[in-house]
C-alpha cells in the first residue's frame, strides 16, 4: 500500500470513529480540550487566534469563542484559505464543504496580527505531523513563509493520536498537539 492509500484508510477508521461517539461523550472530550487550551500558557498570552467550526464530530471549541480573544475562521477559496476576523454574534454562512465560514465581507486577518493558530485534524503523531481530510488546505498555509513562525496547536481526540502517521515532504510539522488528556509540545 502507498502512502496515500494508508492516508485513507486511516483517515477513514479514525473519522468513523470519531462519528461514532455518543454526543455525551463528545460534548465532553470537546470541553476538557478547552479547560486545558484555557489554561495553555500561549492562549492565555495570544491577543489573536485562529479557530475553525467543527465537521464531522471533531472536537468543538466554541466554548473558547466568547473568551476576551478576537478570533479568525477561515473561508475556502479556490485551494486557500482566506483568515477573516470574526466575534460570536456575527453572522455566518455554510462554505462549499459544509463548514460555517464567516461572510466574504468580514475583516481580513492577516499573519502579523496572527498569535496562535488552532488546527483541526483527522490524527497527529508523536513527531508533530498531521493527518487532514486530504484538501491540503492547511499543507499550503503552513508551507506559506508567513505563516511558519506563528505557534500551531493541533486539536484531535486521544485515540486520534498515533505514534506515527505517513507523511510526504510537503506536510509540516506542529508545534503543539492538544487533547482531552493533555497538551503535548513538539520539540524539532
């Protein structure tokens, strides 16, 4: 099997099972995800931080959004993603992947307001690399020079963290992983 083979097998085992959680249980994970992140030394510092809705069961952070951050979400456009500022009682529209986006119009956040950037992922391994739904969306915002510098938290259930996941040239490296039990730094 290649690597993109062992990709979607894996990020279809980890995604059913993602779904199959019981709302009880994922409502729970999602919020001890938060109580750590609110107590990360990094989000208490940021000013600014990048989040994204959750899709397909991945863990909810909305109980973050109405802390004292300004917070950005992203709009899928053409093979980018496009960071808008956006507060909890903006309105929102459903994307071309089903994910909530901000309206075109909102403000443009741009890198250098940029303190911290949440990252949804199917998996992450123990070297910091992740597995995403196959989009490369993220591939090409981390690889993005203006980008690279800015801490990444990678946000996945427990069982979604592997010891080693396959990865291509191109995949970059986290520099945080966060779950319900723990957050875990990456050391290059």
């Amino acid at each position: 099997m290649n690597t993109k083979e062992i990709k979607k097998q894996l990020r279809a085992e980890i995604i059913s099972k993602r779904e199959s959680l019981s709302e009880t249980d994922w409502k729970e994970k999602s919020q001890k995800i938060c109580n750590i992140l609110q107590n990360y030394s990094l989000f208490k510092q940021a000013k600014t931080i990048l989040a994204y809705f959750p899709i397909r069961q991945e863990p909810d952070l909305t109980s973050l959004f109405s802390t004292n951050h300004n917070w950005g979400f992203p709009r899928c456009e053409k093979k980018s993603l496009i960071w808008h500022f956006w507060q909890p009682q903006e309105p929102l529209r459903t994307g071309k992947y089903g994910i909530l986006e901000p309206l075109p119009n909102a403000p443009i956040l741009t890198p250098e307001k940029v303190d911290l950037i949440f990252i949804p992922a199917v998996a992450c391994d123990y070297n910091g690399y992740r597995l995403g739904y196959g989009g490369g969306f993220y591939d090409r915002l981390l690889n993005s020079p203006q980008w690279q510098s800015i801490p990444t938290v990678g946000i996945i259930f427990e069982f979604a963290l592997l010891s080693q996941l396959p990865c291509e040239p191109w995949d970059q490296k986290l520099k945080t992983i966060c779950t319900e039990k723990q957050i875990l730094s990456i050391y290059a």
